[in-house]
C-alpha cells in the first residue's frame, strides 16, 4: 500500500506536534516492512531526522510553497 504523510511538523517543530509526528515515523521504521511511504513537507527542515527513523520504504517530497500558504490551503 502506499501512503502519504504530511512530515512537515515531524522536521520544523521541535515539541508538540513535531515530537509525536517523529514517534510516528520511528514506529513505522521500526515495524512496517510492506508499505511505501511519501512524505510531505513545506518550508525548510529545521530539523534533521537519522535514517533509522524514517520507514525504509520512504521518498521526501518538499511542496514548492512555503508553509504559511500551506496553513491556509
């Protein structure tokens, strides 16, 4: 199956939203195995994830727009 995520809190929040968006990608790195994963960001990354953490099955793709017209789309 193949999945979308919206990852852009998991790389520019540091808490909140941002640390529960990255429990997430670290628990689907380390059980998932059959999906493939997208995942979506806006803006620039303010934080950087290591390799382990994020799916094996996994592409990035950074939105050309910035995250404000993200917010209100």
């Amino acid at each position: 199956m193949r999945m979308v995520i919206d990852a852009t809190a998991a790389v520019r929040q540091q808490a909140g939203v941002g640390r529960f968006a990255r429990g997430v990608l670290a628990g689907l790195a380390a059980t998932d195995r059959q999906n493939h994963y997208s995942l979506v960001t806006t803006g620039r990354a303010r934080i950087s994830l290591a390799p382990d953490a994020v799916p094996d099955r996994s592409r990035w793709l950074r939105l050309p727009i910035s995250e404000r017209v993200a917010r209100i789309a």
